[in-house]
C-alpha cells in the first residue's frame, strides 16, 4: 500500500494498492504533484528521485544514508532556535559524487541532527536530511522530517482498523477491496469526528475489537471526540 499523507490534516489523500515487489521509489514517480513538500526516508534516497521532485516543481526533505557524500559550498551560522532543535550543522553542498551528483542541476542542503538516542559504538545517532528548500530555518527543516511520526502512527490505525489477524481474501482484488474498506473506514471516522483519531481512539478500538471494551463504551469516546470538535470550531 502507498500512501500520499497529508499530516497537517492527518489523512490520507491517495492510496495505491500494487504488488509486494513493486518499489516504492517507482511508485512515487508515477504519482508526483506540483507544489507539495514530500517528506521521505532513507528507503527513498534515491537522488534522481530528488531531482524529479524539483523538476515536478515541488520540493522535499529526505533522509540521506548515513554514507552519502558531497562537496560543501557554504557552511549557515545556527540560530538559538537551530541549536534547540538538535541541529548540528546546516550546509549548502553539492550532493554526491562525481558520478551521482551529476544528475543535481542545483546546490542542495544538508542538515544534520541530533535524535537524542545513542546509536552505533554508543555515540549519538544523527540524522542527515537533505532538502532544495534554502529558504527555511534548519530548525524548520528538523521539524519537518519529525512530522513523519503521524505517519507512522497512522499505520498503526490503519492495522487497527482493518482489525485483521489473516486477510478474509488472499486475491489481489480481495486485498485491495479490504485495503480500501478500511481506508474508508478511517477517513469516515475522522469526518463524523471532526478530527483526526487520537491515541486514545486508537487503544478505544484496539479494546473493542479484543472484545475489552463495549460498543456502547466505543460510542461514548466516539461523541466525546465529536463534542471536543464542536466546542473548538
């Protein structure tokens, strides 16, 4: 499953059902729009990627593997508000070598950033995000790659709400039909809700389908969810 999400909104806006084998890079080419900033991990490090991105007029933040390479062209002064943020380092560079950073017709950025956890040989883990935008803050830049989180939790509703040990249909048109149903599902709920599910639904739902919690218990949080909507609007 490929998901376009939209975690300002925290929903999906494009779901694509394909094959296990079918590569995630590949897919997102074939669905690329313009003015979006995508948001990516390693998995999609891939840099004729990124330049295809930018030459959809759209932009991105990327985790780069931890050996990428390039040339440095500035080294930014941090702000408080950069240092705050874990960031380590903000550089304008050539990204690549000779070879794969032939396909760059721009200067990127690298920013590093601390995660606060420990990683190999007991030193801090780092994370290098690369991005076109020169314009933001490299705290802004930080703060975007985090804002994958709801993604990830996204996921976990998604599992929740499919709410299946064993696919009932092990077809390709029986597991996109389930797929699908169950993103229905998720987004149906966010609309009678007013808003995107909380952790709280997501344990809410958890218990109702381990038959831990009443339908009746689920529709009290459920009206508890819409009430809160109502009083914010």
């Amino acid at each position: 499953m490929h998901v376009h999400f939209e975690v300002l909104r925290g929903i999906p806006i494009r779901v694509t059902v394909t094959t296990g084998n079918d590569l995630e890079t590949a897919q997102l080419r074939r669905t690329l729009e313009a003015s979006r900033l995508y948001v990516v991990d390693r998995g999609y490090a891939e840099y004729q990627l990124f330049q295809e991105i930018i030459d959809a007029r759209s932009s991105f933040i990327g985790r780069l593997r931890d050996n990428a390479v390039w040339q440095v062209v500035e080294e930014r002064a941090l702000t408080a508000g950069d240092r705050a943020a874990g960031v380590r380092r903000d550089l304008v560079v050539w990204l690549g070598g000779d070879a794969s950073g032939a396909v760059f017709g721009q200067p990127l950025r690298v920013v590093e950033v601390l995660t606060g956890k420990t990683g190999r040989a007991g030193h801090p883990e780092v994370l290098l995000l690369a991005t076109d935008r020169l314009d933001l803050p490299a705290e802004l830049v930080a703060l975007g790659y985090r804002f994958r989180w709801p993604v990830e939790l996204f996921f976990r509703w998604f599992k929740c709400i499919l709410a299946r040990r064993h696919l009932l249909l092990e077809s390709e048109p029986g597991v996109r039909m389930q797929v699908y149903v169950a993103i229905i599902a998720s987004l149906l709920l966010s609309l009678w809700a007013g808003r995107k599910p909380t952790k709280r639904t997501f344990e809410m739902f958890c218990l109702f389908f381990a038959g831990w919690a009443s339908e009746a218990e689920l529709q009290v949080h459920l009206q508890k969810l819409q009430k809160q909507s109502e009083d914010s609007s």
